[in-house]
C-alpha cells in the first residue's frame, strides 16, 4: 500500500478508464477551509451524467472519476466562516461545488452561470487545481454556498433526486410561469427527469400528458406517477389529435428525436422547454413563427 493510499481520509468508488467500470477507490479530500463544511454522505442519486463522464462520452473524463452529484449526507464540521448550517445539519450537494464568486451572475445567485464558468462536483478542476471527485463515496468537503439545508420531515433518500433531476425541471417551470393550475403541460421523454417533471407538473395542478416511445412507460406513467394523459409518440393519429392543444412542453429526451411533431402540439404563446442532450436540434422556423412560440 503506497503512503497516498495509507492516509487515505476517503473512499469512493471511481472509474479508471472508458469501461466506465467502477471499483473500490481510496484518495484525500481537503482539509475544511474557512467557508467550507465536512459532509459525512450517507445517499448519492443515480444519474445519466455519471455514465456520461465514468465512459468519457464528451471525451474531457479525468480519471479516475469518481461520480455522483446528487448528494446527501450530515454535517460533521464546519469552518469559523460557516454561520447557514450546523453540525448535525442534513444537507444536499447538487452539480456544482464552486464559481468566480465574484461575477454578475454569481453575485445573483445563480452560480450555475458564472461567466468564468462553474466548478463542477466531480471532474472539475477546483480553484486549488485539482480534480473534483463527487457523491459515491463516504465523504466531502464543499463550501457552504453550494450547500442546501434539507428539511428534517424530508427522506434523504427522496431528496437526493431533487439536487440535478429535480431543479433541472422546476427551475425552467418556474422562470416560464407553470405553476398556473388547469394549464396542460407535456412531458416527453420519463427518465429520471421527466418523472420529476410529471410530479411537479401535478402538484402545480396541471393537466400533465406523458410522451414516449415505449408503450412499457404507459403503466407507470398514469397509475404510479399520475399522469392524465399517456400518448406513443410514434401513433400519428394520437399525435395530431392533440394539435394546438398543450401550454407548455418540457423536452426531457437525450436521444435524437424530431422536434417538429411536438413545437405543432403548443397554443399560440406556448412554451417548449429542452432539458435533455440530444446531440442536434432541427426543426423548421415556421413552427415557432407560424405558431407564436417560445
């Protein structure tokens, strides 16, 4: 066992190359700074970015990668700058560890997007130059901006979701007003992020219908998750008789797939919202200006 290994005050699980094949992986966090906190993890979401970087699919991995950005766990100390959280403090960590701090868009509180660009939770090079290892291991150390207290009547394991899926949808429904109860929402694509779209679609009290290219979806879609409505994207007829029908979609697919069939579902005023990666996007500009869109 080498020394590095022998004062190991972390263990995680990391990929070493693009198998994306995970093993037993013992390394250093840093030692808690002023602004920062010790969060023992006890849960870390499974989420399709951890595929992406632990397989080199975008070709910028560092290995070894050490995955997870959907993490909860318990406050165990905090540096003499830290006065939000506490010792014994629930808290969640999502996809970003660090920014400028000091650019327009971090002094409004949306690190995410720094113009410097922010530091990802793990394969990001931090401010200190070394890579970021994320949630599939025993600990971090974060600094407390980049902390959320999780309320105590919340399951962790319930919340880890809530860090990348969840925000990755409500953010977008709230900045483009869907909280708005009776208005239609369509969801396509239910993966880990459209099942969030689809819980918050309900609970904003709109009428939510599910697309998708697998009629496997269409149990869990309407009698687990609770959708109205469940349509196969690949039925033409089910398609166009939903024409000019929906307020609001929210694209969560990551496959290739033609936008066109869906941007003719909006009303006039309507919006389309992309979340997912698919690796191009077409669709022909009379859809938006003939129908009004956004």
């Amino acid at each position: 066992m080498s020394s590095e290994t022998a004062s190991a005050n972390c263990i995680g699980w990391a990929a070493r190359d693009p198998s994306g094949v995970l093993s037993p992986f013992e390394f250093n966090r840093r030692a808690v700074g002023d602004d920062d906190i010790f969060i023992k993890i006890t849960h870390c979401g499974v989420c399709y970015a951890d595929v992406i970087w632990t397989r080199n699919l975008h070709k910028d991995s560092m290995y070894p990668v050490v995955p997870g950005h959907e993490i909860v766990g318990i406050v165990k100390e905090i540096g003499p700058n830290v006065h939000r959280l506490k010792v014994g403090d629930h808290v969640g960590v999502g996809t970003h560890v660090n920014s400028c701090l000091a650019c327009e868009y971090c002094n409004e509180g949306v690190e995410v997007c720094c113009v410097k660009r922010p530091i990802l939770t793990f394969n990001g090079v931090d401010a200190d130059g070394t890579v970021t290892k994320g949630g599939y291991s025993s600990s971090i150390v974060v600094r407390e901006r980049f902390c959320h207290k999780i309320p105590d009547n919340l399951p962790p394991h319930l919340a880890a979701p809530l860090l990348c899926a969840g925000v990755t949808v409500y953010s977008p429904m709230i900045r483009h007003n869907m909280k708005q109860p009776g208005k239609s929402l369509g969801v396509v694509g239910l993966g880990g992020l459209g099942h969030m779209a689809v819980l918050f679609g309900k609970a904003f009290g709109l009428k939510v219908t599910v697309f998708s290219t697998s009629i496997s979806k269409k149990d869990e879609a309407l009698n687990v998750l609770g959708a109205d409505n469940f349509v196969l994207s690949s039925d033409e007829q089910q398609m166009k008789g939903l024409s000019k029908s929906l307020d609001f979609i929210i694209d969560t697919a990551s496959g290739d797939h033609s936008f066109e069939p869906y941007m003719w579902l909006l009303k006039t005023f309507g919006v389309y919202v992309l979340v997912g990666f698919p690796t191009e996007i077409k669709f022909s500009p009379a859809s938006l200006s003939l129908g009004i869109e956004i």
